[in-house]
C-alpha cells in the first residue's frame, strides 16, 4: 500500500505534487470554507496539517470523521500560510480505513500516567508514549552501533538458565505442564544476568555484550523495580577495572550524544512537559569528566558530610540509593564512578584487591537514578576464585565449567551491567519504571 | 590494558614499530633459532604469527608454552618471508597470563560437533564456533540497521505474557517459590511470539519489529527445534500481505549482501569446510527473483510431480517440510513464497480471503530449510476477527484488548517471523540447530 510516511513528508524542503499518507486522526476542525485534519503515523513526533476545501465531494464526510481514525489522503503538498509548519496537505482524496467510536479513549485532553498505564495496548498512540518507545528503540540501535565499532561482538546469552549468577536472589522457576517431570532434566530459572556466559564467550572472542531480558522475582511494588526487564553487558578480555571505569563512562556519553543528534523531536518533548531540568542533567554527562573514588572514600565523605540520612552510613555496609544520589546529586553535581567494594558486600566473581578486605568493583552512580551500572574485574585467578564461591556458599561443582575457564588460559577480564530501563528514565526524566517499558511487568500484572 | 586486537593488526599495510598484542595460543612450533606462536584473540578468525629469536632470554620458556595459554606479546609487526601472510610480529617481550594445562580440550586436532557440544563454554575458541558466533553477532546487527533504514522502531516486546499468540502449543509456566499464589495474580508463560504485541506497536508507530527469545516446550529430538531460540518479527500499519512478501525477500537478500561483504573471512569457513554448495545458495538467493505462488497451485504441483513423499499431500492440509523443501530445491531451485493457505491451517489473526475458504497467509521457503519466514496481513475487521477466535475456541474476553485495536481506528496491518536460528543455519550449511546457539537449550540440556 504505496504512502510516503509522514517524517520523510515534513523533512521535505520543496512542495510535493501527488502524494498518499496514511495516519490516524489526532484533531479535526471544522470550518465553513475548509477543514483540518492533523495526521500523524508514528513515524515521528509531530503530526501534518491536512487541508479538506468544503467544495470538494467529501467534504461531508470529513466533517464527520473522529479522533483515532485511520485514513489515507491523497494531494499535494503546497507552502502552509499557518505559522509553525513549513508545509500543509491539500487533499484531493480520502479514504477512510474505519472510523473510530466516540468512546476511543484517547480523546484530546491531559491523560494521567496511571490511565494510560491501564491501556497500555493504546498508549503508544499518544504524543509521550511514541516519544518514549522511539527513543526506546533509538538508544537501542545506538547500543549496538557503539559496541560493534569498538569490536564487540553481540551474544544472545541464555534466558533458560540453570545456575544463579548472583548466588542469591529472587528467581522466577521455568516449569511445563507434564507434573513430576522436570523438562530439563533438573530445576530451571530465568536469567537474572547474562554476565556467567558473556565471560566465556569474551574468552573466546575477546570483546561481547549482551542485550536482553532478565527477570527478578521480587515482590517490589516500587516505582524503580519491574519484574522483567533488559540489561545491557559488555564484557572484556585483556581488560582490568580501569578499563571498565573508561568503557562505562564513554558508552554513556555515547549515548547521551546519540540520542541529541538522532532523537531531537522527541527528547524536547520531555525536556519541555516532563522535567524542565533535563537538558543539563544531559550537557552535564557530556561534557564533564565523571569523578571518580574509592568506596572507602565515598564512605568518608558522606560521613563527613552533615547530611542526615535515613539509612545510616558506614563502612562495610551496602550504600543505599539516598547515598547514592546524594554523591551524585550535591557532592559531585555530575556522576561519579565509585570503585573498590569491600568484599563482603559483593558477589564472589569479582576480583579480590591485593588488600585481602576489597573487591575491584566499580558502581556508576547517576543524579536522580543513583546506580546505573555496576561492574567489575573478575576474578581470573582458579584458586582465589574457588575460596570465594565456597566461602559464598556456592556449589563448586554446580559451577565447574565457570571454575573451568580460570584452568584454561585464564586471563585477566572485566565487565559491566546497566539497566536499559534505568538508562531510559535518565534520559527522559521519567520517574516510574512502568512508563518507559512496552508492556510492564510487576507483580500482579501481567495484562496485554 | 593497552593492546591492538589482532584484527587491526593483520589489516595493517605498513610494518607497525612497538606494538602490543594479546590472545591465546594456538599452536607453537620450537626450532633451534627460533620459536612460532600463533596468537588469536578471537576478534577475527585469523591468527597472528610471532616469531621469537632463540637469542632471547625468555625463548627457554616459550618452548614450554602450551595450547591455549594466554598471553601478551610486545614487539614490532615487520614484514613476513612465509607464504600466506604480509607480517608478523617479532616479540621482544612475552609476558603468559596462565599457561594452560595438558588438560586443555582443545589440542590441534579435529574435534566433533557433539564432542563440542559438552563444552559450549570453550567452543567459540575453535575456528568453526568463533566463525559462527561472530556471524550470528553479524547478522543481529544488520537486522537492526536494516529495520532501522526503513523505518521501523524496535520494540522489546514481554517475555512473561499472559496469553498465548498461535492459540495453543506447548508453553513454559513462570512460577515462584512462594507456593499457593501466584505472582502475577494469574497464570504466567513464556512468550512463543512477539506478534500480538507487535501489532499494538504497529497500530501507534507504523512500523515495528521485536528481536528477542522465544520458547517452546515442545519435547522434540530433532535437529532442527529447540526450548529457546530467537525470532525477528516485523510489522507494518498500512500493508497488505503484498507489503510483507516484499519485506521477507528485500530482508533476506540484505543480509546476505551485508553477510558477503562484513564477515567474508569467516563465511569462507563454511563454504570451505561445512558445505561446498553454500556459496550457490548465497547467490542464488542474493540474485534470483524469489517465486511467488499460491498454496493451491503448490499442492497441485506437488500432486503432478510424479515424487512420492512420506506424508502425502492435499488441499486442506500442512505442507510438510519434505514438500517444503522439495519445491525450493527441486521444482524452484530457489527460494518460494507460498501464499493464501486454507483458513483451517493457519492462526485465528490472519485476514480471511475474499473466498471465505483461505487466509492472506505467506511463507517463505528455502532451499535445506523449508520454511524460513512465515507472516500474513492481519485480520482488521473486528466481527470477522471475533468470529475467528471464537471459531478457534479463544476467549474473546482473554483478548479484548486485542480486539479493541480493530475498534479505535483499525488499519490493514501484515507482518512476518522469522526464526533466526534457520537463517543462521541457512547461511552456514550447519544441520544442527545445537550449533548456533551460544548455550542451547532442549529437552534434558541446561548445562552451563
């Protein structure tokens, strides 16, 4: 069905004789002499001004036409006299595919967050939610596009998993109908990080990421927590933590470019409704040279600080987001990578610092988000490696093929996770994770 | 760590002073005035030569350097007397990050593909699984660029979902510990396709396509069927099934051309060693017009064809992959686009044919695969689409939102799935489906 979608219409600097466009109503007005459609396809943000002249046959029709239905319009595009668009279409012909009842939902006023949420089949359609879900898939391709120029190789690590990369945590189990006879053999979970296999393969390959769902079984009715969600991780060899504190911060800017270069529409859609204070959360990671220090440090400095918190800071304790956030937000003003965890509070795959009491792990702490991604140098060393995962309590038969790989041509390698969704509400300014995420899954909800 | 990836190396076209590169061994060969190490790291299939002068004080421990010990090597790329190679590197310094034991699995020799199987997490160190991988990787990118170019927004659709696109088949349950309630408040699965979804997406931004794991339960032994696999499933708001015929051959002979061209070195692996026809059906599908005939016609060239097949035909029935193939290999000799199958065969969604007796159905059929694509436009008319399901024993009630995007401004919408795993195995002349996936998953195996 031969049509010129409407970004490629409004990017056109000349006039355009016999065009098609076919779209969905958003507005029509109506007048004595003429009538106005406003058409958008969701090819981009804004929509484009259709011109009905009340002598043309249809005329009629078109003054019925309601808000949500999908048509075709043939004419021209001539110079608009309006302000504020370069051109208009002057129909010729219209072909209406259906017309829309008048209880379509998304009638022309303020919707709340929380309605829209309840339809989230049909929030797409409406200006935020395109906006959203093009720069969901902008800043995908830019993922890819980053790491495959820096020599990544992509890796679909599995979701079907029989190990739990954390050693803890809340798993959702992978079962089939057939009672009494396990599919695989022996228990199954969903992934919670594809980092055990993106090891194996970076010991292979060299350089791979992953980008894909993962899934956490806990029972968080918080604005920051989704029961499935994607993660993107990269994963070097011949890399240490420092390599992946540089990795971190360049991917980040990266992406922040990208998304100002290929994504302009729709970002100033936030910056504008959402949060008035976007565009320099975005210079900022641009241009500054994110800080970076040691947890022992960060741990003083809050200490030191004046500040009250809720969660009380010490040593030795996991920071809490209010920490976190404050680093970033009033010490710092910019993000701040912090590095060397004290052991305890880490996985056992992070590799052990020559002080015997931390980790090389790093957390890149972001304003309003607090951790956006977090990583480390793994441990390559078989023997150190084993100490820690019993000590862990882990089963080191169940991980023999993970102890396998620091056997044979141990190298030294290091890594990261992020959060796309953490990423999107970053960029967007966005405060709950149900709205930056297609069909969101939380626990009780699973419509659609 | 700074090093130069051995990629960038071997593409060098001047001698290189100082440089440093790290990988794994492949083999050595110790002669008395000098030792040879070839050095891969996996970013490309070909390895690198390192001479080292037996001057050198450290030569006494490169003739111990075993098989898959990694290492970094600092010297200078100068250019190579051998045959078969423009430089190689002349170390003067070695440094081996872990030599690898005797035990190691992968000694030169030839191993087979079960045998490899039972350690997937060393695999992609062989040339054939490094090639492999690094295609796959290949083609994921140019699946987004492709998309991307035309239009189309990517779109993560949900892994967990409450319903069940093809109306039946084998699912994977999503449960809890916590026994006695569920999670979502209803019964969870693992998505079988992105589709349903997908058609939300297309309805608000034209064009969309999903890239992501799909599952079935399906307890079946064979070659060509795994519990998880990915699919790529495009789908386009104002298109007909002419539209998606269009898109499936436009796609698949795009990924060849990108495949040709961006991962030359190792396609030549498959062509060479796995299949000796394989550079015939890459050009044959890049060249040739693919054929487009209705099912009817196909049954009635199959009845005529004088083969006699295992399963027989008829009008009303599926096509069987033997028929499947035998019409791309034999009667075509390249790929086939069937379209309009009868209604009782195929998925309550498809758009019912003018005839009442057959569905816009289409798939793409090619040469050692069968079916590669299967797509359809979409039933727009929504008492048509209620028919249908209601017809299909599906729940109106279960999917009324899907029904309601045939109410609020329903378009003619078409789009298509494609297994990614068959490409992978169409353009690599690799039988089993086990072979390309990174860790598979099948009955009784989720190891690693």
């Amino acid at each position: 069905m031969k049509h010129t979608p409407i970004r490629q219409v409004l990017s056109s600097e000349t006039s355009l004789p016999d065009i098609c466009v076919m779209g969905w109503v958003r507005t029509r007005r109506t007048g004595r002499d003429v009538s106005f459609l406003e058409i958008n396809d969701g090819s981009c943000l804004a929509s484009l001004q259709v011109v009905v002249d009340a002598g043309l046959p249809f005329h009629g029709d078109v003054a019925r036409i309601t808000t949500g239905s999908g048509l075709a319009v043939t004419g021209d595009l001539i110079p608009s006299p309006a302000s504020g668009q370069a051109f208009e279409l002057k129909a010729r012909e219209i072909h209406v595919f259906q017309k829309a009842p008048e209880s379509y939902p998304l009638q022309k006023k303020r919707h709340s967050d929380e309605f829209l949420r309840s339809i989230a089949h049909i929030r797409p359609r409406t200006n935020k939610y395109g906006a959203m879900f093009r720069i969901r898939s902008e800043l995908a391709f830019a993922t890819h596009h980053y790491y495959r120029e820096k020599g990544f190789h992509f890796l679909h690590a599995p979701i079907l998993t029989g190990s739990d990369c954390e050693g803890a945590g809340e798993l959702f189990s992978v079962v089939t109908e057939e009672k009494g006879q396990e599919f695989f053999g022996r228990p199954a979970h969903l992934s919670v990080s594809g980092q055990l296999s993106a090891e194996m393969f970076a010991l292979a390959l060299g350089r791979v990421y992953t980008f894909g769902p993962t899934f956490r079984a806990e029972n968080s009715h918080t604005s920051r927590h989704a029961a499935e969600f994607w993660m993107v991780e990269p994963e070097m060899a011949f890399a240490d933590l420092g390599d992946a504190m540089d990795l971190a911060e360049e991917y980040l800017k990266f992406l922040v470019v990208w998304l100002r270069e290929n994504g302009r529409e729709d970002l100033e859609l936030f910056t504008r409704f959402v949060d008035k204070d976007l565009a320099g959360v975005l210079e900022c990671i641009q241009k500054e040279r994110f800080a970076r220090v040691s947890y022992t440090e960060a741990v003083d400095m809050l200490l030191h600080s004046g500040k009250t918190f809720e969660f009380p800071v010490a040593w030795g304790k996991d920071l809490q987001s209010e920490h976190e956030r404050f680093l970033a937000e009033s010490l710092f003003r910019k993000p701040v990578i912090l590095y060397d965890y004290p052991k305890e509070i880490k996985p056992f795959y992070m590799r052990l610092n020559d002080d015997g009491k931390t980790v090389a792990a790093m957390d890149l702490l972001v304003p309003r988000i607090g951790e956006l991604m977090g990583g480390s140098q793994r441990e390559e060393r078989e023997d150190v490696l084993y100490e820690r995962m019993t000590a862990q309590g882990l089963s080191a038969e169940k991980y023999g093929w993970y102890l396998e790989s620091r056997r044979w041509g141990s190298v030294p390698h290091a890594g990261f996770g992020m959060g796309f969704e953490r990423l999107l509400m970053l960029v967007t300014g966005v405060g709950n994770i149900r709205d930056v995420i297609p069909f969101p899954r939380t626990p009780g909800n699973i419509d659609f």
